[in-house]
C-alpha cells in the first residue's frame, strides 16, 4: 500500500504480503522493469523514528 513519495518520484509502501507484512519497502521508478523493492524499515514506527532523527520531510 502506497503512502508516500519522495521529490524524485520514488515511493514508499507497507507490504501487506504475508512474507513481509508490515515492512515499509522503497521502490524507485527507475527500476521498475524489474519490479526491485528495499527494504527500508521493519515496522512503520521504526521507519518513522529513522526519518525524524535524519530530519526528513514527505513530499505530498
């Protein structure tokens, strides 16, 4: 489930697949053939704290 972007275009998701549910995975556009998520966070408070801490902003 989509949530987010970043100024590039790229966005970010919560996985809800059984095998990664809950993980927040970054996926640019770039790789989009070859349909390439990363794993940014474990949770969505983990990925909330790392984004705060750097002093991150979202794009809306």
């Amino acid at each position: 489930m989509p949530f987010a972007g970043d100024g590039y275009g790229h966005t970010y998701f919560l996985s809800l697949e059984d095998n990664s549910f809950g993980k927040v995975l970054f996926f640019q556009h770039e790789t989009e053939d070859h349909q390439e998520y990363e794993v940014v966070a474990n949770s969505f408070s983990e990925f909330l704290i790392y984004f705060v801490s750097k002093g991150k902003t979202f794009v809306r």
